[in-house]
C-alpha cells in the first residue's frame, strides 16, 4: 500500500525561534498608564524644583549676614540690632530661609525694631547684597500725660509725649515743673496713643508758649468731655478756655483783662480762675468758691443777703457764684 507523501517545513537549525504572541494593551490600561507617566513626570519636576529652591535660597551670596543698627541719642543700637536679627531666624514654609535677600521680612522687622521704647523713623535699607542697615530716630519727652487719679507730684503712671502729643515711653517719679502735665477726665494713659488731635494739642501748646512770653507759666493742662480746657498755672490760679478757641485769640482777651485798672493787681497776687471760654465776656474769680461758700456757712450772720450767699451752686453754674463779669469791648 502506497503512503500520501507529506511535506514537511525545512529546518532552520538550532537558532530557529518560535513565532512570538503579540502583546496588545486595553484602552483602559492606556489611560492608567498615561495618568502614571504623567504623575511621575510632575513629581520628578516638582522634586526637581524644591531641590533647586533649597539650594539656591542658600548660596552665601544671596543670604543676609549681617545687621547694624545706628541712630538715636539714648537708644542702644545693639538691642535694635538684636531684635531684628531674631525676626531672620527661621524659614518660610520650611523651604526658604527668612535671611533669603530677596525675601527677607522687611515689615517684620520694622514691626519688631519698633517695640523699642522712644524708637521712632525707622528705615531699613541694604547696605550690600549681604547686609542690611537699620537707622532711625528717637522720641524726645516734651510733656507729660497722666493719669486722671494722679497726684501733681507724682508721676509713677505718667507716660512721656513727644511733640505731637503722642505717648512713647513710661515716665519715671518726677517732682516739680519739668514738663507740663496733661490729663483727661476718663481716658487711661496708653503707650502708642495721642493724648488728643495734633492740632488740639498743639493749640494748647501755642497757647502755653504765648502764656510764657506774659510770665505766665502752666504747669498742667486738662481737657474734659465738653472739650474745655483748664490750664493750672505754677501760681496756683487756672485759666479756663474752649478748646476749639485759637490760642491767639485767647491769650489776647487774657491781656486785655489783665492790663485793664480793675484787674492789673492779678499779675502779682494769685486769683482762683479766669473762664475765657465766652468770647468777649470774661469771668475772674480771685477766691476759691468753695472756701468762699465754707466761710460763709461758718459765719453767724443772719441776714437775708448772707443766707443767699452761702447757697452751693452746681458745678456747671459755678461761673456764677462770685465771679466778676467783664466784657471786653470789639
């Protein structure tokens, strides 16, 4: 029996490979891959980025080394200097250091140096791509404003002001008439605050210079919530004015009473109050009307006139107890 001949491939040896299965992905697992590359591509850039912010924040070229501080006459520069290196220590965000040139914390700082008491104009520029300067000026005491509780000779509560009325600084114990004092009626002391406006204040101060230039000379100024305004004289007299009356205007109808024949022995012998606080007409009380009152009361007189005398007039009327009125003409 006769076999059907077959034919068989022809050998390739032994390097002959077998035919390899193609490898197909799924729409699905493209995607997958895709959001892998990318988010590796996006975490090695960001890595990339930390790093080179890391290191470039830190080159010494870009870095603040050093501070000084000069300025003032009684500020020590050295706790100035002190107070704003303390603001460079550290980072932001843990990545770049706060001493970074670029970036270093300009307001910090000022917010910082300018915890100094008496401090004030603070300027901080660079002095070179590495260090900085800081210069700045200093509060010079020119009043003092106190507590309403205050005795006149103690000033343990008292703040310095400076020429803008504006408290820098804790006063120590002071005697005598250094610095006028200023209180208001209900207003506590507080470092950083003005005593009043600045043209208020400096309407007071006009006035107490002008005052100087007569031989006048105020030792306090008090400023209630009517905004009047008392000022204590060294003599123990007070002179009472509208805070809102120019101070020109108020020191020439003060002469002009003190220069007239009725009140000219005022200038040498001390008087309870002079009220200017209405225009043209003028109060003067040479005697206190509270031991006017006591006296009185203490008295045995029994006259009509005398029992209407030692009537207690509410301090809101008390211009009217035993004041002499004078109008001062136009």
């Amino acid at each position: 029996m006769n076999k059907v001949a077959t034919h068989k491939r022809p050998s390739l040896g032994p390097l002959e490979k077998p035919p390899k299965k193609r490898f197909v992905l799924s729409p699905n697992a493209k995607v997958i891959v895709r959001h892998v590359a990318i988010g590796v591509t996006v975490l090695s850039v960001v890595a990339l980025t930390i790093s080179a912010i890391w290191y470039g924040t830190r080159v010494s070229s870009l870095t603040i080394a050093s501070v000084t501080a000069a300025g003032g006459e009684t500020i020590d520069a050295e706790e100035v200097r002190s107070r704003a290196e303390g603001v460079l220590d550290g980072t932001y965000g843990k990545i770049i250091p706060r001493r970074f040139s670029w970036f270093y914390p300009q307001a910090d700082m000022l917010a910082a140096v300018g915890q100094v008491e008496r401090i004030r104009d603070v300027v901080i520029q660079r002095s070179s791509q590495t260090s900085l300067h800081i210069s700045y000026g200093e509060h010079m005491p020119f009043a003092l404003w106190c507590d309403e509780a205050v005795a006149p000779i103690t000033t343990d509560t008292c703040l310095f002001i400076n020429e803008r009325g504006y408290a820098f600084a804790h006063a120590p114990q002071l005697e005598g008439g250094s610095f006028v004092r200023y209180r208001s009626p209900g207003t506590t002391p507080e470092i950083g605050k003005e005593v009043m406006g600045f043209d208020s204040f400096w309407n007071t101060v006009s006035f107490t210079e002008l005052l100087a230039f007569d031989g006048l000379y105020v030792s306090s100024v008090e400023i209630d919530a009517a905004s009047d305004v008392y000022y204590g004289l060294t003599t123990g007299g007070e002179l009472r004015a509208a805070l809102a009356d120019p101070a020109a205007q108020v020191a020439d109808n003060l002469r002009t009473i003190l220069r007239s024949d009725e009140f000219t022995h005022l200038r040498d012998e001390s008087f309870y109050y002079i009220d200017l606080r209405f225009g043209n007409k003028v109060y003067v009380s040479e005697t206190n009307p509270d031991l006017l009152a006591s006296a009185l009361a203490s008295s045995t007189a029994t006259t009509t006139d005398d029992t209407m005398a030692t009537k207690r007039v509410p301090e809101n009327e008390e211009a009217t107890l035993n004041p002499t009125a004078t109008e001062i003409a136009e």
